[in-house]
C-alpha cells in the first residue's frame, strides 16, 4: 500500500495523467499517419517517430512535454495557463508535423500517392486539446477566454491551411481536385440553413408569442411539434417527396419538385420550429410580473412593454432555441443531399457511395465545423444578452 | 395536477396503441399493399420493395438501436456515477464539456467519419450510434445525480447505508426521471441515425428509402419512410408511458 507514497502526494491533476498516457500510448504504439501509393491500396503505417526531422520537427513536440509534466506539478495559474497553451500547440504542431512529412513522402512518390492521418494523430490531438479544455476549466475561464484560446488554435491551423504547408496531405488533395465544388457546396450548405431560417422565424416566433398568451395555442401546437421532432429525418424528406412531385405535375412551370433544395428547406423549417416555438414562448413565460407591472405602472403602453421589456428579458432563452435550430439545420442540410439539395453532404455521401473516404472526410468535417462554429457564435450571443439582462434589478444572470 | 392528469393519459394511451397497431400493419402488411403502389406508380416496374423482408428489416433496424443504446446507457451510465463520486469529481467538467460540446457535432457527419477509421458494415454503424447516445445519457445521468437532494442523501447515512445501498436504493431511483429523459433523446436519434447508417453497409429500415433516392423508386422511399416513421412515434409515445409511470412511482 505504501509503497510508493511519492508518486501519490506528487500527483496534482488526474485527468492530465490519463490525458498524458493517451499521448504516450499513441506515440509509442499507433500510426501518425498512413500512406499509400494511391487511394484503392491500404496504407502502410508511419510512426510518429519516423515523421519527426529535423530541429524543427522535434521543436514541434516541445508543447509535448508540458503535457506529461502537468501530472504532477502543482496546479498554480501560471501552470493552468501554460498547459493551455501547450495543448493547443500540442495539436497545432502535429498538424504540421504530419503536413511537413507528407510533403516529404510526396517528393519520391507519385501523383496518386496518398497520405493521411491515422489513428495516433487523433488520439494524441484530441488528448491535447481536452488537456487544454481541462484545464480552462481548471482556471476557471470564461465564455469569451475560452472562445479565444478556440479561435487561436483554430487560427494556428487556419494558417498551416492558408500558407499551403498541409496541401500533400490526401484531404486537402481531395479538395484541390474540386476547390470550386466545395467552395459552393458550403454556399450551399449556409444558404439552405439561412433560408429555413426565414419561414421558421416569421411563423415561429408569433406560434411562440401566441402560446404565451393563449394557452390553448401551446395545447394545440407543442404536441404536433413534438411528433415532427420525432421523425427521422431521411423519412419526413421521403415523405415530402411524393407530395410535392405531384403538386408540381399538376403546376407546370411552378418550379415545384420532389427533389431538390424545396423539400429540403420545407422538412427543415418543420424541424427548426419546435425549439423556437417553445424557447419564444417559454422566454416570454419568465418575464417576472412584478417587472410588467412596474413599467405599466411608469405609463409604459402595451406595445411599449412589450418591445422594451419582454423582448429583452426573453431574448436569452429565444437565442438558446435558435442556436439549437441552426446547430440541428447544420446537420439536417448534410441529409438533405440524399434528397438532391447539394450542400456538404452531397460531398460526404458522394465519398461514402463511391467509397473514397478522403472525399468523406473534405464533407464530414467541414459540416462538423460550421456546426461547432454556428454553436460558437451563437454561444457569444447568448452570454451579451444575457450579460444585459443580468443588470437589470431583481433579477441575476442563470 | 391530478385534475388535468386525465385527458393527456387518454391522449397518450391512444397514441401509443394507435401507432402500435399502425407500425405492425405497415411492417406486416406493406406486402399487400403492392396493388395500391403499382396503382399510385403506375410507371414503377417494380413497385414494392423486395430484395429484403420489411419484418427483417425492422428487427435489424430495432436491433442496432437497441445494442447501441444498451452500450452507451452501460458506458455513459458508469461514467456519469464515477464522476459523481468523490473519487472521480476531478473528471466530472472534462466529461460535461466533452457531453456538451460532442453534441453540437450533427449525427450523421459522425457517422460518416466512423467510415474512413472502421470502414464499411454494421460495426461502424454501431461504434457511431453508441457513441452518439453516450452524450445524452452521461449528461442527464451527471445531471440527475447531481438533482438528489443533499439532506436525503444525509438521511441516508443517518440511517447506516452503505455508499452502494445508497447508489442503488436512493440516487438512482431518485434520479430515473431525469436519467430516463436522457435514454429517450439518444435512442431517438439513434432511430433516425440508424436509417441513414444504411449509406454506411448497414441493413436497416433506411435501405428502400436510399436504394428508392438513388433509382428513382418513390414507392421504395414512401415503404421505408412510412415504417421508420412509424418506429420512431411508437418508440417515442413508449417513453412517453414509462416517463408518466417513473413520476408517478418516484413521487409515491
């Protein structure tokens, strides 16, 4: 039992030794990267080891060593902070670790020649950065510390991008092959949220204003929202299909077909309104009375209150129901391509039937992207408002 | 709460039976329905989806639900009690934040990237859904252990129980309400992430609907929309009943 007494009282942050462990497995006994000479062929694996040249090469690793320190040094700000950076540069540089070794096993090799990440890549990035996470947590950072730490490792990788240092790695030469392709599957992709977003808001937020009022309204509207919810979406897009086809044989010249962006946005708008309806409403249900009845007692107008003190104090919970619906459109819009709307998903699905897996990484990740970034935005939204909302008196920020 | 707890019971009763007797005659019956579609499509060669049994179908489709949820209900649920002991506290934000934040990632992109590291078939269709639902459950369990009043947990001490007679006979039945709330989203999902599994090499109720999308088959797409459709109401007004029991047993 007492055996080692040193190593506990040593010990100061468990979740960075697992977190380091994972690194060390990874770096001992999983592939960075593999690499094959063309995209049918397997790979063959490439340690992590075999990828570090140079000076600069174990440069990049230095953010490593942080890491399996933090175990077992004492917890102080300085170090939290520190570890942060660490793990965001922990993940940065094997970024470009892996962008400068392909671009090495690119010179003596041909065109078709393929290298991509594996599974040691991940592991080791994912452990850096929920170090990090951890951490921030740790230091007790706010919405807006974190949201920059995020963005300047996501700066640190947008760089490497843009600078073309990770161009011979196989997704990004999936997406040389077809930059005009993806550049307006992603227009695509936003305008097919955006343009759910419209009917949505126009019919969701007076559905939300009227269930406030009227009870009945929310009796009626809630459970029928609740069964849309509840489809899968690959069926409510099949369902729409048909319907729509034979509305649009019976109107020639409408426009209007089973498949495509129409049924997409339509199936969409349906999904998008329940957590509207209900945040609009349950928002505009947490405006304290006390704080109606003082403004009408100030002389305020009905139409006054309600733009100066309902819309305020509800605003929070209407931006959480809209960072929902636009998180869940994200995702809903990369299934629509199975019903011809384009988009990201066109590329990922594409990939999938075609079983050319870089393909499926240039859609997947970039729906993963919009959708954290979207999550993101709105998530600095909701802390202004409800920053605004927490100065008023008598109420403090949830 | 008494006074109103009538109409909706009624509501759900019929919902639930209806959707029932509805997904067992469209799973039976979807066969003799042949002369309605080849009426409906008239220009269809084939207008019912054969190639698999639509019974068969529905079980494998019900099958990776329910093994991917049973597995993230079992990992998420130890989860989500380590962290709420006090030996794993220190685990506790990491695995929030990871629950949180895993959940802005949109199912079928995960299941997509399962590909490229598991490739195709059943398995990664079932590593994705497993890990999808792990979210759900580990952040209503945290949440739900979390929500068990201090002074009940106190009394229990008071009264000589064990940490583990305590786990079982007071949070967890204390906390099943919301634990179950948590079961119900990720299964949810995973009946709709499981139909679109079927452009990953898994059988399930998504198969007509895709082979339909990409032959033009619209009868194929209405078969396989209809029943999974079905499936996700039948499924959903079920946990509806059990969530009503739950409260009504935790409340007693």
């Amino acid at each position: 039992m007492t055996s080692r007494p040193t190593l506990h009282t040593s010990l100061h942050n468990r979740v960075a030794l697992l977190m380091a462990l994972a690194v060390a497995v990874a770096a001992m006994a999983l592939p960075f990267l593999g690499f094959a000479p063309n995209r049918l062929l397997s790979g063959r694996p490439v340690s992590l080891w075999a990828a570090v040249q140079g000076l600069d090469g174990v440069a990049a690793l230095i953010p490593g060593l942080v890491l399996l320190a933090t175990p077992f040094l004492r917890q102080t700000r300085i170090w939290l902070g520190l570890t942060i950076a660490a793990g965001g540069l922990f993940a940065a540089g094997l970024a470009w670790l892996a962008g400068a070794h392909a671009a090495t096993l690119a010179q003596g090799a041909s065109a078709a020649a393929r290298t991509s990440f594996a599974s040691g890549f991940w592991v080791m990035a994912a452990a850096g950065l929920l170090t990090a996470v951890d951490a921030a947590r740790r230091l007790g950072l706010g919405a807006v510390g974190r949201m920059t730490a995020g963005g300047a490792v996501a700066g640190l990788v947008a760089l490497q991008l843009a600078s073309g240092h990770l161009d011979a790695l196989s997704i990004l030469k999936e997406y040389a092959n077809r930059r005009e392709v993806f550049a307006d599957a992603v227009l695509r992709h936003a305008t097919l949220v955006a343009a759910a977003l419209v009917p949505t808001l126009l019919v969701g937020v007076p559905l939300g204003i009227a269930a406030h009022r009227v009870q009945a309204v929310g009796r009626a509207v809630f459970p029928l929202l609740n069964v849309v919810q509840t489809v899968p979406s690959i069926a409510l897009f099949g369902l729409l299909m048909a319907p729509l086809a034979a509305l649009g044989a019976m109107l020639p010249g409408s426009g209007i077909s089973g498949v495509g962006p129409l049924p997409a946005v339509i199936a969409l708008t349906l999904y998008s309104l329940l957590p509207i309806v209900r945040n609009t409403a349950v928002g505009l249900d947490g405006v304290p009375a006390p704080v109606r009845e003082a403004a009408r007692g100030m002389g305020l107008t009905p139409r006054q209150i309600f733009l100066r003190v309902d819309l305020p104090l509800a605003l929070p919970v209407f931006l959480s129901g809209l960072r929902i619906t636009v998180v869940q459109a994200v995702g809903l819009a990369a299934v629509a391509a199975l019903i011809g709307a384009g988009g990201l998903g066109a590329i990922m699905f594409q990939g999938l039937f075609a079983n050319a897996l870089d393909l499926v990484l240039l859609g997947a990740v970039p729906v993963i992207l919009l959708a954290v970034a979207a999550d993101a935005l709105l998530s600095i939204g909701i802390a202004a408002a409800t920053h605004r909302v927490g100065v008023l008196p008598g109420r403090s920020a949830p | 709460m008494t006074g109103t707890g009538m109409a909706p019971r009624e509501f759900l009763t019929d919902r639930l039976m209806l959707g029932l007797v509805a997904l067992v005659a469209l799973v039976l019956g979807m066969p003799s329905l042949k002369p309605l579609f080849a009426t409906l499509f008239p220009r269809l060669d084939r207008p019912l989806y054969e190639a698999e049994s639509f019974v068969r179908l529905t079980l494998d489709h019900m099958a990776l639900v329910g093994l991917s949820s049973l597995a993230a209900i079992l990992l998420g649920g130890s989860a989500g009690i380590a962290v709420t002991r006090p030996w794993g506290r220190e685990f506790r934000g990491l695995l929030e934040t990871v629950a949180t934040m895993g959940q802005t990632f949109p199912p079928v992109a995960v299941l997509a990237l399962a590909v490229p590291v598991m490739g195709f078939g059943p398995e990664p269709a079932l590593i994705a859904l497993t890990l999808y639902a792990l979210l759900p459950v580990v952040e209503n369990m945290v949440a739900g252990l979390d929500g068990v009043p201090a002074p009940v947990l106190d009394a229990a001490h008071g009264l000589g129980m064990g940490s583990a007679e305590i786990l079982f006979r007071v949070e967890l039945p204390l906390a099943a309400p919301v634990i179950l709330a948590g079961v119900r989203t990720a299964v949810i999902i995973n009946v709709g992430t499981a139909a679109i599994a079927s452009t990953v090499g898994a059988k399930t109720l998504g198969l007509p609907i895709i082979v339909g999308l990409n032959g033009s088959n619209q009868a194929y797409v209405i078969q396989g929309a209809l029943i999974v459709a079905a499936l996700a109401v039948v499924i959903d007004a079920g946990f509806d009943r059990l969530a009503g029991w739950l409260t009504r047993w935790s409340q007693r």
